[in-house]
C-alpha cells in the first residue's frame, strides 16, 4: 500500500494552476504526528501539501512517516532551503521533489513567488553535495511551460538528479476548475520528446518514465485512461484535517484520523462505498500518484511498450487496460 500525505494547504506560493494558497487550512486544526501513528506498514508515502516546510512540526511527521514506510518523498517547492537541508541532515533517507514550473520566468511567473527558481535550484545543489540520493526536480506541463521542459530536463540529467511530470488538472484539492491547456499537441508533442529523450538513456527506470509520459500526453489529448484506477483500494491520501479519502481528486472521506485508527477507517462500510466511487470514475486522471502503483500492478503493459520501443527506436501505439478492481 502506499500513501499520499497533505499536511496542510497553507503555502507561501501564489501558483497560476492552483488555488489551494486561498484557501488555507488552520494550523490548530491540522493533522498531527499522533493522528498518524495508526498507519499501516506502507511501500511508499510522499508528504506534500500546500508547502509541508510551513508546518513547525514537521520533523515530528516525517519522524513518524518514516517508522510506517519503506521509501519517505517530501514534495516542496524547495523556497526554504535551510529548513530542507536540516532535515536532510537528519533523515537521510529520506527524498525530496522540488516542484520547478520551468526556466526562472516561468518558474517565478507560475508559481508566484519571487527569486523561486532561484531558491529551488539552490536547494537542489545543497542536497545533491550532501549525498542525499532521492532527489529530484517536478514540472506541472501547461501551455506557459511547454517550451521549457525538455530544458529543465537537460538540466536534471546534468545534475543526476530526477525529473517528474505532471499536467494541469481540475480538482476540489486545487480549488481550480479552469485549468485547460489550449495548445494540446504541442504539449503532447514535448511530452513525446522527452519520452525520446528518456529512451535513449541507460536507466531503465527512465523507460518507464517514458511510458508514462505518452500517457501523459495522451491524457492532455483527451484520451482514456490506460490502467485501471485503484485509488482507495492500493493508494490513499489524507487531508490536512486527517480525513481518509481515495484520492486528491475526489471529495469522498472515508473518516478521520482524528476520530478512529487507520484499520477501522479503511475496513469500514464507508471505506467501501468509496471505492465503488472510484470505480465508477470518468476523470480519467493521470498523475503520477495513481498511475506508478497501477504500472507496478499491471506492469507487462508498460514493460511490453518498452521492449518494442527499444528494439524498433520509436514510440509504440499505447495499449490500456479497460478494468477496475475497487469497490471489492
């Protein structure tokens, strides 16, 4: 099992794609450390937030998260680099993403936040000459960054450290419901270049990564989702205010953290009420929360793509599984 923890929606950005900085959560009323101690032994678990380097306790959380999980990734914005580096220092196992929208003026543009390429690509260096090993850049695609992905890319590569892709979606957890990417194919067609690009390296996690990545573009295409989607079933995420819910995309609590222990939450009759909403979803989201364990279940699709796309040097036709397992 894996989990995704949002550990509060406060956060010092002001990012075009999402509006969650307006709305706030309140710090007395943010899950704890404790609300957490009740979580099962998990694969992985990625704290984000809003940005989590504004929680005071945030030693604490990843203190705990870590006792649960085989593999820790805090997801920042990367604008608190001392703070990021002292944890390092304490946990160095732990990863860390830093969330860059592009070269500095689409950086700064997008995110809102003043000198904050700068500040991310310091904290990078910082941690890289410190030996920390799980660390990384990730870009939200949209029409304003498109041209500086595969730059951005380069840049990773050159660094060694590495590098995650996302696009622009519509949730209740962004408050956005206007996010659209007008340029579509060009998107796609960058996404399909950095899938190239990502083929043509040594490290076969970067093949994957290029199956995602057609599956990133064909999502910006309005295509159908390629794997089954079992959030709530492999995956959960929990809110700010402890609740249990499938994911970041649907607004379905299954309860909270604050009220009942993890076990009693996700064996309840909620917990499977949600998972049929799951199943029936249409929003054929894809985001790297909800597909990498999909790949891991279903891994002879991803696996088979990338054989033929090393053995014949293009990008094969994607081939989707039409099925859902939640909702048990």
């Amino acid at each position: 099992m894996e989990g995704l923890i949002a550990v509060t929606y406060r956060c010092n950005a002001r990012c075009h794609m999402c509006n969650t900085w307006q709305f706030p959560s309140k710090a007395d009323e943010e899950v704890t450390a404790d609300d957490l101690k009740t979580l099962p032994h998990l694969r992985f678990a990625n704290i984000t937030g809003g940005e989590p380097m504004l929680r005071e306790d945030i030693v604490e959380i990843i203190d705990t998260v870590r006792s649960k999980a085989d593999r820790v990734v805090v997801s920042t914005n990367g604008f608190y680099t001392d703070r990021i580096t002292d944890i390092a220092r304490q946990f160095p196992d732990v990863g860390f993403r830093i969330s860059l929208e592009g070269l500095p003026a689409a950086n700064d543009e997008l995110r809102g936040l003043k000198d904050g390429f700068d500040h991310g690509v310091r904290t990078l260096l910082r941690l890289r000459s410190m030996g920390v090993k799980d660390i990384g850049f990730g870009i939200t695609l949209s029409d304003r960054n498109a041209d500086d992905a595969l730059e951005l890319y380069e840049l990773a590569e050159a660094m060694g450290v590495e590098f995650a892709t996302a696009a622009v979606h519509n949730t209740y957890y962004f408050h956005k419901f206007d996010n659209v990417i007008a340029e579509k194919e060009k998107v796609a067609s960058v996404l399909e270049e950095l899938a190239r690009r990502q083929l043509a390296t040594h490290r076969p996690k970067n093949w994957f990564r290029a199956w995602f990545n057609c599956g990133l573009a064909n999502y910006v295409r309005g295509g159908a989702r390629l794997l089954p989607c079992d959030m709530g079933t492999d995956v959960f995420f929990i809110d700010p205010f402890a609740r249990v819910l499938p994911c970041n995309g649907m607004d379905y609590p299954m309860g909270s953290l604050k009220d009942r222990s993890f076990s009693d939450i996700w064996n309840s009759e909620e917990a499977r009420a949600v998972r049929s909403s799951v199943c029936a979803c249409t929003a054929n989201c894809w985001m790297i929360g909800s597909v990498a364990p999909a790949m891991k279940k279903h891994v002879g699709i991803p696996a088979s793509w990338v054989l033929k796309a090393k053995l014949t040097g293009t990008l094969p036709a994607l081939r989707g599984l039409d099925a859902c397992t939640s909702g048990e």
